[in-house]
C-alpha cells in the first residue's frame, strides 16, 4: 500500500442545487415537506407540483399526514397574484406540462376518484380533453345532466373512443370467425390450430426418460370449418346499473363487430328493471351507446325471460348474460329459466365483467347459484367471447 492514493470527494455541505432533475423527481413524489432535502423546484417541475397538488391534495388521508394540503393558490398571468387554478386551467397545464400517458391518468383520477365533473360538464373543457374510455364512461354516467349542445359536445368523445376500440377489437373478434376448429385433424401446419393433445398422443412413443422429453416427429393440427355453417343466435343481455358501465360500452363494440358476420345472428338486450331490444342499432354503437339509461335496478329474471322468447334453435344458441348478479328480481325465476334454457340445450354464460381487463366484481352466491343451474360463470373479455361462441359455431 502507497502514500499516493487520491481520497475521495466529499460534496460541500450546503443547500441542494436547484432543477436537479434526480432530486426534483423525489421532491415531486414526497410533497413540500421533502424540499429541505432535495432543494427548490425549477419553474417546469414548479408547476408539475402545483398541477398534481391541485389534484392530489383531496386525498384525505395524505392531508392528514401533512403531505398533501388540498388545493393550493398559484400564480396565473395577468393577475394581481396569486388566485386559485379553475378546472379549466388545471387541464391546460397537465396537457402542457405531462406526457400523454401521465394526462390519460390524471384525468381518469380526477373523474373517477375525485369526482370532478366539470371535465366532461364544461363546454371549454370538453372541446381540450384527450378522449379515453375512462371519460367515456363518465359521459355515459352524466349524459341525462347535459343540454342538447353540450350532449353534442360529448358525442365527440363518444365516436373518437368507440372508433379507438372497434380499430382495435375488430381484427381479434373476426379472426376467431376466419373459420373455427373442427375435431377433424388437418395437414395444413397453422400455429394457431396446433393440437397438443393429439400431438402428444401421437408421439409418446418417442418419450425419452433419461431427458424427461418427447420428441415430436408428427404434429397435429386441427382443420376449421368454413363457409357454410348452420345459423346460429348469439343474444348479449347487458345489465345497464352504473357499476356495469365498462361491460355495456365493451358489450356494444363487441355486437358491432360481431354484427353480420356468416353463421351468426346477434341480438343486443339492455336491461335494468324493464328491458329495451337494441338490436336494430347494433351496426351504429355510437348512437347505441348515447342511448343507454345507466343505473335504476336489475331485473335480470325479467331479461333473461325476455331473451328466451328469442331462441329459435336451443342447442344452436348462446345467452351471455353480462351483469354482476345482484338481481332486484325473482330470484327463483331466473334460476327456473337458467335451467329451462340449457335443459332445451342452449348454452347460458352469466359474465361478471365483458371488458379488456374482466376484472369482475359480483354477487358470489348468485353466481353460485346460476352455475349450479347450469349457467357457465365468469368474466371475459372480448376476444375471449368471440373465441368461445365461434368454438360453438363450428362444432
């Protein structure tokens, strides 16, 4: 060991730089008590803090813990000072200041946690607010509040999420109609058809012990059937209570791209106590949607006798009932049709959630019920019905 080694540098004791990018992040995160730590903000990340207090500081919990103080004055131009941030104000910052990932959060925050209507109440903001399914839902939720201008206003929001998600659940929802399995097997080797029971089956006389493997030497594969197939009836009964609303904008979507396709006729009911057949506006969802009544009760007995009185062909029809099962109704009615439909042959889904997350929230003992009655329960998303109903249509 030598004399000549460099100790190392100690930084100066002293305040934090101001606009340290790393420093301004934590100070961002911790709220006002952290700035002793991290130093000042810069003027950009000032008003990120400003924007997120104007939003984050309700939260009781962090109020109480001194974190968050409510909202807070800021300075705006053109005033004698500070004055408080309106709605209005507070959007035009987050769009200028956040990237657009971060704006589509801050806004499905304010709107659903925090219950700022004015979002999609005030003509001025409806004009700037980026669309999403999150301020769709919020339109669907205050539709009966607005004025003809401003119900023209939200429209926008309406078609620019509606068009976001057919783009992008069309290609799935009919992929699954190309054509679909068979249990006759096929040469054409498609990934897609790939059967790995018959596979392994096929092959397990080529099992290795000693490398716990099997070696594949003749793929299976299923055949799809095509073109001419029987007629069958896909009818979607929508439970329209508020807690519902993502599965009645998904169920819409889904009845449109599904809408006239070979083989298949969908039917689209919505349902609350009473029961209204939007079945004639599947192929316009935009105007399918801006006519739907959210909340009231649920009579799901009352719909599903309803789509009962639809069925042509039992053994060639499919109920999806999509609702969370707390029925208003007659409970010993809807468990009597549930077994009355698939004693005749039909197949009866009850879906908890018929979304992109089918994340379901529901009444387990109905839902209990309804399976023991012969109903298949669960939560979906879109693709996954499709994929299912087109399984049933090529048997």
């Amino acid at each position: 060991m030598t004399d000549s080694a460099v100790p190392p540098t100690i930084p100066p004791v002293g305040d934090p730089p101001i606009g340290d990018p790393g420093l301004e992040r934590w100070r961002l995160l911790l709220g006002a008590p952290a700035e002793r730590a991290t130093g000042p903000l810069g003027p950009e990340a000032a008003g990120r803090d400003a924007a997120l207090e104007w939003l984050y500081g309700r939260d009781e919990d962090l109020t109480e813990r001194g974190i968050r103080r409510g909202p807070v004055p800021a300075a705006r131009e053109g005033g004698d000072g500070a004055s408080r941030l309106t709605a209005v104000d507070w959007l035009d910052d987050v769009h200028r200041l956040f990237p657009k990932e971060t704006v589509e959060r801050l806004e499905r925050d304010a709107v659903e946690r925090y219950g700022i209507e004015e979002i999609i109440t005030d003509p001025e903001l409806l004009t700037r607010v980026e669309p999403s399914v999150t301020l769709l839902r919020a339109v669907l939720r205050t539709k009966h509040l607005m004025n003809p201008d401003l119900l023209a206003m939200a429209r926008r929001i309406v078609e620019a999420v509606v068009r976001d998600l057919t783009a992008r659940l069309r290609p799935e929802l009919r992929r699954a109609f190309t054509g679909a399995r068979s249990r006759r097997p096929s040469r054409l080797p498609v990934a897609r058809d790939f059967d790995f029971h018959g596979t392994l089956r096929a092959n397990l006389k080529h099992y290795q012990p000693e490398r716990r493997r099997v070696l594949i030497e003749r793929p299976r594969f299923h055949s799809r059937s095509r073109r001419h197939l029987e007629q069958w009836q896909l009818i979607l009964l929508v439970d329209q209570s508020g807690s519902m609303v993502g599965s009645v904008i998904h169920s819409a979507v889904t009845a449109a791209c599904l809408w006239g396709l070979p083989g298949l006729r969908t039917h689209l009911i919505a349902f609350d106590t009473s029961v209204v057949d939007l079945t004639s506006d599947v192929a316009d969802p935009v105007d399918l949607l801006m006519r739907v009544q959210l909340g009231g009760g649920t009579d799901i007995a009352r719909a599903l006798d309803y789509a009962a009185g639809l069925v042509e062909n039992p053994r060639r029809t499919v109920v999806a009932v999509v609702s969370d099962f707390y029925e208003g109704g007659d409970r010993y009615r809807l468990l009597r049709t549930v077994r009355s439909l698939t004693g005749q042959g039909a197949t009866v889904l009850g879906l908890a959630a018929l979304d992109e997350e089918a994340d379901p929230s529901y009444d387990r003992v109905m839902a209990g019920q309804l399976a023991e009655a012969g109903a298949q329960v669960g939560a979906m998303t879109p693709g996954h019905l499709a994929a299912f109903v087109a399984e049933r249509v090529g048997r």
